[in-house]
C-alpha cells in the first residue's frame, strides 16, 4: 500500500508550482486526475527542446519539461469554459478529497468551481488554490511568474557576486518560488486532510509564490528584521560566500590535470570544524585570535580569506577533498549535471530512476526523494497521452456509457 492511497485529487493546475505539489501527492499514493485543455493539455508539453526520442530515435512531442512535474497522475480533457464542462467537474468533484487550481483570482467563480459553490455539494472538500500573490491585497489581480516573484521577493538582491566585484541582480537556476511553493502546498493539504478526518470539515488553502518567496529568505530575512531595519545594514549579495559563517564559500584550488580552473564548496559550520580545517591545511589560523571564533572570522573575513585562497591553491581538489572528508571538514565538489547524475551514491540512493514509458523504453527521469520504510512512493508513468484516462476516469467514478462519454467529445467537452 502507499501512504495517501484512498485520497484522491482533482488536478486543475498547470505548469510547475500546481503540478509539482500534485506530483509530491501521487508520489505518496494519492490517485491524481489531471485535467487538462482539451487539444493542447499542459503548457509545458510544448515547452522543449528538449523532447522525448521514442525507440526509433525519433523525436516525440513529449518535452522533457513535462515529464519530470507529471509522473503518477491520470489524464483527463474537460474544457472548463463549457457549462457542460463545469457540470462534468463538479460531479467528479464528489468523488475527490482535494481540489487544486492555479487559475487567476476569480477565474474559478466564474466557472461555477470556486471554493464557495463546492463547498456547498462537498462540504469535506480540501480547495487549494495556488497564485503568484495570494487571493488577497492590492497585488492579487497581478500575473505571478517566479521569475518577478524572486524579484519582488528579494531573493535576487541576495544571489549573485558582490557589487563591489561586479555582480548585478541574479535568478536561481531552477525556478525555486514555484517548487518551494509546490512543496508548501502539499504540506498544507495534508495538514487540511488530517482537519478533515478529525472534523470533518474541508477548508480552503491560500498559496501565494510571494509569501513562500518571502519565507525562503529564512536566516536573511530575521537578520533583516532582528538588526538591518534598525541599523541600515542591509543583505546584500555576496556571491559564493555565506552572510554569517567564514570560510564558507567556494575557493579555487590547484589546476585538474587538463591544466583548467578547478573548485571546491569549503562549508566550515563552527570552530571544532575550522581547528581541524587548519590542522588538514597545516596553517595555525585557529589559534590567532582574529579568528579563533566565527564572529571573529565574519569580521576579520577580508584578512582571512585571501590567506584561505592562497594555501587553497597548493592543492589539488581530490587532494583536498580526501584529505578533509577523511578529517569531517564539510567540503564537496562543484559537479555538472554529467557528474551528478553518473555519481554512485546518486545512482544507490535510487534518485534516477528507469521508466518503461510507452514512447520510450527505459527512458531515465529524475526520482522521488522520499523515502519511507513501509509505504513506499509510487513509480508510475507522466500520462503520455493527452486525455489517455478521460474514458478510464469517467467510466470508473461517474459510470458513464460509452454512448454519454462519445456524445461529450463531440460537443467539444472533452
């Protein structure tokens, strides 16, 4: 058995915060229906390259995109702008614990499928509805990509190198709002069932990408609030380097054979980690009083540091990483995507997983990270099939007739 199985989800959302909070659902055993616009389906089933090759070679129309935020979940067409679309939903909404939707503010209720009409016929119903700024404030009626989202948030004002050595304003390389607000969503909803099964009362769950970008801010955000507002000093970017630990940054090391630049992450968290650094270093850094403590060191950062990239350099990165892995110094390498997904443990600990995907036989995508000892996570295609489960899902919770199901296509609801 899975976790959620019994739980079953009406999926309306689209593109990435929705479909990755769904996806962490299905994951965990929750049967997952995906309705999507009927012709077109998902945004991000067009959005490639890159696109699945099928078993020829040839180039599907299945972009990579799509398949890492859809496994596990069920396809079904419904063109929620029909009437006889909105009456198909909400029959299916009967059948469903959560409804989970990431149209614009006041989109649902136009639609007849907003949390208050559903209440009314499923009064156990978990709604979660997942925008760019929230149902509420002077910004909700605003478009909410996580791009502007890690601007209006700031979070870029705090990734990127120093000004002072010529850095500017810079995004994340994953869209980090989206997914952090996917995981929050799913984390609310199961805290809504858990109400539900006490209750039994239903209720409605306000995402917003701003406010979970704004949470991300985490240690930055109470150094902001603590002291900052206070005092003027604001966060600022500082590259590779950490606001509130030194050494904890990237430091360039001996060059790798090929005779180019080569790397490593030093990330000492306290003084015991910092004595022992040194003695792998063979330097006394922990013994001057400028930086026998890390406040010491976060002050004295601009004297230690150049000492820090100096000694780096005398030594290879396998080199340094034995010898410092082996002392229980926090160190790591700077891995492209070729390394990390070739790396041992990576492979052991089960996160790229071989999909046998009607397309493409054993097609590798990236795995859950979940893992729990009795229940385990779900392992089961993305839908590759616009509408492949519309007759399955229809048949199965509404017991429609082929005749009633055919009669729906043809007037375009499905």
């Amino acid at each position: 058995m899975n976790s959620l199985d019994g739980i079953r989800v009406l999926d309306l959302s689209r593109v990435l915060a929705g479909p990755w909070c769904t996806q962490t659902l299905a994951d965990l055993g929750a049967d997952v229906i995906k309705v999507e616009r009927p012709e077109c389906g998902d945004d991000t089933r067009g959005w490639g390259p890159p696109f699945l090759k099928d078993a020829t070679g040839k180039l599907t129309q299945e972009a990579a995109y799509y398949l890492g935020t859809n496994r596990n979940k069920r396809s079904i067409t419904c063109d929620i702008a029909n009437p006889e679309g909105q009456a198909l939903l909400k029959k299916l909404v009967l059948e469903c614990d959560v409804f989970i939707e990431n149209f614009k503010v006041g989109d649902m209720k136009r639609y007849g499928l907003d949390y208050d009409s559903l209440k009314i016929i499923h009064p156990k119903l978990v709604y979660c509805s997942v925008t760019g700024f929230g149902q509420t404030g002077p910004y909700k009626d605003r478009a909410g990509y996580d791009y502007a989202v890690q601007g209006i948030g700031g979070l870029m004002s705090i990734t990127g190198e120093r000004d002072d050595l010529g850095g500017g304003p810079q995004k994340v390389g994953v869209a980090v709002a989206d997914l952090f607000t996917g995981m929050y969503a799913s984390v609310a909803i199961l805290a809504a069932l858990r109400h539900v099964s006490v209750t039994g009362h239903g209720q409605y769950v306000d995402m917003a990408l701003l406010d979970t970008q704004v949470a991300m801010l985490a240690n930055l955000g109470a150094n902001y609030l603590v002291d900052g507002q206070f005092s003027g000093k604001m966060p600022a970017r500082m590259g590779n380097a950490h606001q509130n630990i030194v050494p904890y940054q990237v430091f360039e090391v001996a060059p790798n054979p090929s005779g180019e630049k080569d790397y490593i992450i030093l990330a000492v968290g306290n003084d015991r980690q910092f004595a022992k650094f040194c003695e792998v270093a063979d330097r006394d850094w922990h013994k001057d009083s400028r930086f026998i403590l890390n406040q010491d060191r976060v002050k004295n950062r601009d004297i230690l540091v150049p000492e820090l990239e100096s000694c780096l350099k005398t030594r290879s990165k396998q080199s340094w990483l034995s010898d410092l892995e082996t002392s229980k110094v926090p160190c790591g390498a700077i891995n492209n995507f070729a390394e990390v997904f070739s790396d041992p443990h990576i492979r052991h600990r089960g996160m790229v997983q071989k999909w046998d995907h009607p397309l493409s036989p054993d097609i590798e995508l990236v795995a859950s990270p979940i893992k729990l000892s009795l229940t385990p996570v779900q392992q089961k295609n993305p839908p590759p099939t616009l509408g492949q489960h519309t007759d399955q899902v229809l048949k199965e919770l509404l017991h429609l007739s082929d005749q009633q199901i055919e009669s729906l296509k043809s007037s375009k609801v499905l």
